[in-house]
C-alpha cells in the first residue's frame, strides 16, 4: 500500500536528479514499499528517461516516469499530483538531495503539530571555485523558523502536504505561473487563507546545489526580480477586493523601499556583500510596480525548471 508520495519535476538534470533518486532510496526509518517516486520531466526530449530507467525492476519503491513537454512547472507539478496515490505528498526540486531521515522528520512534525503541510529547511552548496562574497549572500540562505512554527517561506524546494487536498479538494498550481514562477508560493498561499495548517519543520533538511550559472551576478538580480514580483503578483491576488486601493499602495511602496534600499546599498560600499545584499534588495522592491502593471517575469521559459 502507498502512503507517501514523492513529486519530483525535472528539466535536463541527470546527474542531480540520480543524486536526489540514490538520497531518497536511503531514507531510514521508511518502508519503501510504502513510497512511490512520481519522475515527470518537462524536457520534450525526454532526457531524464534512460536516469529513471536505470532503477525499474532494482528498487522496492513504486517508480513512474512521464514527459510533460509544455514549458510550464506549474502544469509539471499537477501531472505529477495526478499521479500520486499517497495518504502524503512530499515535493523536492531536482538540484536537491535529501537528508537519509528527511522524511521520517517530516512525517512525525506534521504529526507532532497536527498539521496539513509542512516546510522543511534547504541548505545551499557550491560549484569550488564560487566567490565568497557570492556564496554568503542570503538569498542562498533561505530563512527557516523553529519547527512547529508559521514556515517562513512556501515553496515546494523541501514540503510535504497531505494529498486530500489535491485528491479530494482540487487544488492546483495555477499555470497562470508556469513560467514566471511562484505557483508554489501562490497555492500554499490560498491553501492557508482557506483553512490549512502549515508548519515549519526544521530539522527536515535538503541541500541544494547551485552551479557556476547561478552563483552570479547577473542570475541574482533576476531570482530577486522574479521573488519581488511573484510576492506582490499573489499578494493583490489574494486580496482582490481591495485590489485597486492595494495595488496603488503596493506600486509606491516599491518604489520608495527600491530607493531606500538603493541608498543603503551605497552606503554599506567598503562591504562588497552588505552593499550587494542591499542593492538585491533594491531589485526585489523595483520589481513590485511591475508587478502591478502586470508585467511578469519567464524565468521558466527557456531555462530549467526549478
């Protein structure tokens, strides 16, 4: 009998994604036979298959494999909910591989708190050669509040969520974010405004590789656009019926706390990763206005899915 889950969309990751595969086989205190591994990969190529194929027939999990060809991560995570037969859906990204007790922690906090879902904590780590002044920035450092606590982010990275929710109630990820990104943060968001209990749970640890292409400048500025923009995108959402009065507050607001931020940055200039953190911070607030304007970011479009 199935009782969790795994969801994982991929996008031309093959050696990560046999790092996160070998990572959840070696969960303790798991009965694999209880698990199945949902694999949908959104290269139209198909070039995550012959990774997948290597473990049918050697594993006692359940394990499936499809192409979604569409470029769109919100339509990649339903097909695999779809699919899920689990009392409990986990999801983790393909650049990750988890802790050997992520979810055994997992399952007993959501007990524990008596919760719906739950977020656990990703660790980053680096290419060798990454610059320091890079590697401490915190946007690779997410915030992780104590367990049992409101999560401080929502995303799908490191989570687990009872499937009632997507089996029996319907929710979605919006593919209205597809490729701009945050139809994690938009889901969880109104799961929560509807009732649902999420946690966080600290111990339940991932780690996160990020490659020389993103430990740089100029996918920084973007990733912090793109967070900026999605936060403000789901926040007007959210309140809909006082989008107007919201949307032109939250449109001045960016602009204010873009300047201020800017500011600060040129004053934090003798500290090269106080300055940039600021200047990051600019961008994340610029990228408000746009928002409102409905000007959405493709991060999804042509880059892997994440």
């Amino acid at each position: 009998m199935i009782k969790y889950s795994v969801c994982i969309a991929t996008y031309k990751r093959q050696e990560l994604l046999k790092k996160l595969i070998d990572s959840l086989l070696n969960q303790k205190n798991i009965d694999l036979s209880e698990v199945e591994l949902i694999i949908v990969d959104n290269d139209d190529k198909g070039s995550a298959r012959t990774i997948v194929d290597s473990y049918f027939g050697k594993v006692s999990c359940s394990l499936s494999y499809e192409i979604q060809p569409e470029k769109n991560i919100a339509i990649t995570r339903n097909i695999a909910v779809k699919k899920a037969s689990g009392e409990y859906i986990f999801f983790i990204d393909d650049d990750e591989y988890a802790d050997e007790n992520w979810m055994y922690t997992h399952i007993n906090n959501l007990l524990k708190y008596n919760a719906d879902g739950a977020i656990g904590r990703v660790k980053s780590y680096f290419h060798v050669n990454a610059p320091k002044w890079i590697t401490d920035c915190p946007v690779y450092h997410r915030d992780a509040n104590p367990s049992g606590e409101i999560p401080a982010l929502l995303n799908t990275g490191n989570c687990m969520i009872k499937s009632e929710f997507f089996i029996k109630k319907g929710y979605k990820f919006d593919p209205e974010y597809g490729i701009s990104g945050g139809s994690d943060h938009h889901l969880f968001s109104k799961l929560i405004s509807d009732g649902a209990k999420f946690v966080s749970c600290f111990e339940a640890i991932t780690y996160e590789f990020v490659p020389s292409e993103r430990a740089n400048i100029k996918w920084l500025v973007k990733r912090v656009f793109r967070t900026g923009n999605n936060f403000t995108r789901t926040h007007i959402i959210k309140n809909n019926k006082q989008s107007i009065p919201l949307s032109i507050i939250e449109f001045f607001k960016g602009i204010l706390q873009a300047i201020l931020a800017l500011f600060i940055s040129i004053f934090f200039i003798w500290n090269r990763t106080k300055s940039f953190h600021w200047f990051l911070r600019a961008i994340s607030n610029i990228a408000k206005p746009f928002a409102v304007l409905g000007i959405y970011p493709d991060e999804y479009k042509e880059q892997k899915t994440k």
